[in-house]
C-alpha cells in the first residue's frame, strides 16, 4: 500500500508542477483534491486495519485475562487440594494399618485353628483307640461264657466277703 501512496504522489508531483508551470491554476486544484481524496482513502484503509488490528489484540488479551483468572482460581483451590490430599494420606495410612492389624489378628486365628486342629485329632485318635478297646471287650465279652451257677456262686462269694468284712 505504501509503495502505491508513493506512486500516487510522484505521479501527482509530476503533473501538479507541469500545472503549475503552465498556469493552470483549475487542473492544480483538480490534483490537489484528488491527492486529498487518495490520502483519505487510504487513511480510510489504515483506520480499517488499525481496528481490526485493535480489535484482534483486544480478543488477545480477552483470552489472556480468562487465562489468567482461571489460574487464579487454581491458585485458590491450590490449598483446598493440598488438605485433601493430606486427608487422603491420613485415610490411606489408618486403612494401611487396620490391613496390619487384621493380617496379625488372621496370623492369630490361623495359630488358633491349627491348635485346636491338633487337638481334634488327638481326641479323635483317642476316641478311636477307645472304640476299638470297647469292641474288644464286646468281642471278650461275647466270647465268654458264663452260666446261672457261676452268676450265684459269684454273688455268694460276695456275700461272704461282706459278711467277712463286717465281722472283723
């Protein structure tokens, strides 16, 4: 644009002072005017990219300042953050040590049950040992044979020993 003001402008020197030589005052005026009116359409065209220009540096710095407002609002949340992240520490080590509490409290139960475990087999060792002495003396005792007489003769010799033992 600028190299066309300048074309414009030599060129109407050019003319202009060729008037001027030869006197003509009307043709002068008629240049002047029209160098006026090329220099108002280009201030026209100036002022236009001017305002544009503005008007994309105003949005610029619109943007910026949202920028900037939305930072400060973090920066505002910033400590909100830092205590719930101390919380969430603070949680997270509570729950951590309840883990260690219930893995000793299990470590316990375990200990417990392989006690009494072993204390169930050993009652179920001896109770079997007792049953098969049991059906021994089943087995013994249907083998044996006792009779009505052997019954009495053991029940008087029982009495005598009572009686013995009242007499002394």
């Amino acid at each position: 644009m600028e190299q066309n003001t300048d074309k414009a402008f030599f060129k109407y020197l050019s003319v202009s002072y060729t008037a001027f030589i030869e006197g003509d005052a009307e043709l002068s005026e008629q240049l002047d005017n029209g160098l006026a009116d090329r220099f108002e359409q280009d201030d026209q065209i100036i002022e236009q990219i001017i305002e544009q220009e503005i008007e994309r540096i105003t949005d610029l710095n619109a943007a910026v300042v949202e920028k900037m407002n939305i930072l400060a609002q973090k920066v505002e949340d910033l400590p909100g953050y830092t205590e719930k992240r101390d919380e969430y520490t603070k949680d997270l080590e509570q729950f951590l040590d309840l883990i260690r509490q219930m893995d000793k409290h299990i470590a316990a139960l375990n200990q417990i049950l392989k006690e009494r475990t072993e204390e169930f087999n050993t009652t179920n060792e001896k109770i079997k040992v007792r049953n098969e002495k049991i059906a021994e003396l089943k087995s013994n005792l249907s083998k044996q044979t006792l009779s009505v007489a052997d019954i009495r003769k053991i029940k008087s010799e029982q009495q005598k020993g009572v009686e013995e033992a009242i007499e002394r």
